[in-house]
C-alpha cells in the first residue's frame, strides 16, 4: 500500500469511526458518499489526506481538527448537500409519482437531464432497460415490479438516481452499479472523462464538449474563456514579490493561470506564511520551460514554499495549457507541451 491510499484509509477510519459511535445513518451515507467522490479525484491527482489531530462530535455536529481546512471544507459541504438531498428524497418519496416512465424510459430520463447531457441519457437509457429486462426475466431476484425512480439529476459532477422506499435491493444495487459507471464518462457524448471544476461548477465532461460548454457560456459577451484571463502577482499578491517589482505576469499558457492562483492564494493565506516576516519569499518568474514544466524563480527563498510549487507542478503538468482542460504531455522535436485532445487536434489543423 502506498503512502496516500494508507494517508486516505486512516483518514476515513478516524472520521467514520466518531459518525458511527454518534452520527445518524445519513451522516454515514453522505459520508461514504463524499468519500468516493473524493477518492476519484485523489486517483486522478495523487494528494495524501489531511493529518487529522482530533476528531470531535456535539450537538450534532462533526467537527474535524486537522492541517487542511480545504478538504475538510469540501467534505462537510458535500455531506451537507447529500443528507439535505436524502432528507429531502425521503420526504418527497411518499408523494412523489416515478420521474421514468419504463414504456418510455428514453424520453423520461431526457426530461430529467435534458440536452446538454446526452452522453448520460443514452447510457442510463440503456441501463435502465437492462434493469427491466433483468426484473421481466429474473423476478425472484429481481422483484416483480418495476422500481419507482423519484429523482434523477447531475450532483457535484455525479449522476443521482434516486429510487423509491420500496425498491428491490437486487434492483437497486443494479441500478446503483451502473450509474457508477457512467458516471465515468462524459455526460455530454460519452467519452471517457474526469470530474473538474468548471467555472466554480463541477461537471464531467471531455475536451471537447468543455470547450463547447465554454463556447456557449460567452457566447455573444466580449470575455472569451480563457483569454479573459488575467493575472499580475504583483497587483494580486504583493507580499509574494520584491517592493521594486511594478508587474509580473506568469510566462504561461493561460489555463494554468487558475492553479498558479489557487496555490499562491493558499500560500498568501495560510498561517505558516503570515508569522514570516515580510519579504521572506519573493517571487521573480514564473515561465514554462522547454520541458513543458512550469518554473518558478525567487529572489528570495524559503522552504515554506516548496509543497505549494510542487502542487503547482503537479497539477500544471496534468492540465491543458491552453484551456484549463485535463490535458496530457506532448511531445515534439523541439518542446513538450500539456494539452488536452481538443487544443491538440485544433492546433495540428490550424499548423497543418
């Protein structure tokens, strides 16, 4: 077991075992809920958990003391989110009527998901009449009814089918399997994609239909994403560069001006960095190097910078210099650079 899956394990076994001994069974369920999330980002991005100090529960409440509030954050929105939306299914499953009409399962689950999330209407549309076909030939496994489906919509990038009380287990572990498959891919054609965030929402889309969805976003608005985007260290974060220096804008493709933000934002923010005195770290460039990596220069140096510069190589080697996208490191004779497929294939075109 490596160090982040053992990091991650501790932190859940810590974190579930108070909700357990005092929680509710949706504080366990959000929980669990929020964990899988999180975990499919972690295989994408290789982060260790936080080292939790203490783990408290009163009044109701969990509280989590540890060395990133972020993540802790992130995870008691999520399971505030997820219990309001169990309670709220819950509620609405006594008088709720079915969202799927099983004689019409392809037009009931596009009226739940609607256009722009084709790619995941045609895939639960094919579920669910496996689901069907499984109920009409195994029944004694299966049950002999079909499954009331109260809710269906996309969550924090995720699909949620919600069934009904009275769902067969079998069905509903069915239904559940294949959502987490689907979940998978791109919710607006189907191709393989990562969940990410996408102008503060989170979606699952592939680079094609991101830069679709970033088309119609600024359709017809003077800003263009990501020409619209603007970042000058000294005008944003002053007390990270030298007093004589008048500008310093990153030398970088500008889908990587939002993760040089969040990790100078962080850094700029944090405790750490507030008790050093003031122009401990100075900041002289930031420019992409021939390899296709970010690099980062100083006038002045200290350690306490080392983890957010890494974090910034981390997550720029893994993103689409040109559209903030998931990208992948190409190749050529002459440089490397990070790019998603769609920028990839435009700019061979426009070359070529």
């Amino acid at each position: 077991m490596d160090d982040v899956e053992k990091s991650w394990k501790e932190f859940r076994g810590k974190v579930r075992g108070v909700i357990e001994d005092h929680g509710a069974p949706d504080d366990l369920r959000s929980f669990d809920a929020w964990y899988a999330e999180e975990m499919r980002l972690v295989m994408a991005h290789n982060y260790p958990a936080p080292h939790v100090s203490d783990v408290t529960w009163s009044t109701e409440v969990l509280h989590v003391e540890c060395d990133d509030r972020e993540v802790v954050d992130r995870m008691m929105t999520a399971m505030a989110e997820v219990s309001h939306d169990l309670k709220e299914a819950r509620a609405g499953r006594s008088v709720m009527s079915s969202v799927v009409d099983w004689n019409d399962i392809h037009g009931s689950v596009f009226k739940q998901l609607g256009e722009y999330r084709a790619g995941w209407v045609e895939q639960l549309t094919l579920a669910l009449e496996k689901v069907k076909r499984l109920i009409d030939e195994q029944p004694d496994l299966f049950g002999d009814e079909h499954p009331s489906i109260v809710q269906i919509k996309q969550k924090w990038g995720g699909l949620r089918v919600y069934e009904g009380p009275d769902c067969n287990q079998a069905a509903s572990e069915e239904i559940q399997w294949r959502v987490d498959q689907i979940e998978q891919t791109c919710e607006g054609c189907s191709n393989s994609a990562q969940r990410q965030n996408f102008l503060g929402f989170v979606t699952t889309l592939c680079s094609w239909c991101y830069n679709d969805a970033l088309r119609r976003r600024f359709e017809g608005a003077e800003e263009s994403w990501p020409d619209s985007l603007r970042l000058d260290i000294v005008e944003n974060y002053p007390d990270l560069v030298s007093p004589d220096c008048a500008s310093l804008v990153p030398a970088v493709g500008k889908g990587w001006l939002v993760m040089i933000s969040q990790a100078l934002h962080k850094l700029s923010f944090s405790q750490d960095f507030r008790a050093l005195d003031l122009g401990t770290i100075q900041i002289s460039e930031i420019r992409k190097g021939r390899d296709g990596k970010i690099s980062i220069g100083f006038s002045r140096y200290h350690d306490l910078i080392q983890e957010y510069a890494d974090w910034m190589e981390f997550r720029c080697g893994v993103t689409c210099e040109e559209c903030g996208h998931v990208g992948d490191i190409v190749r050529t004779a002459d440089r490397s650079q990070v790019l998603c497929s769609h920028c990839y294939c435009t700019r061979e075109k426009s070359d070529g």
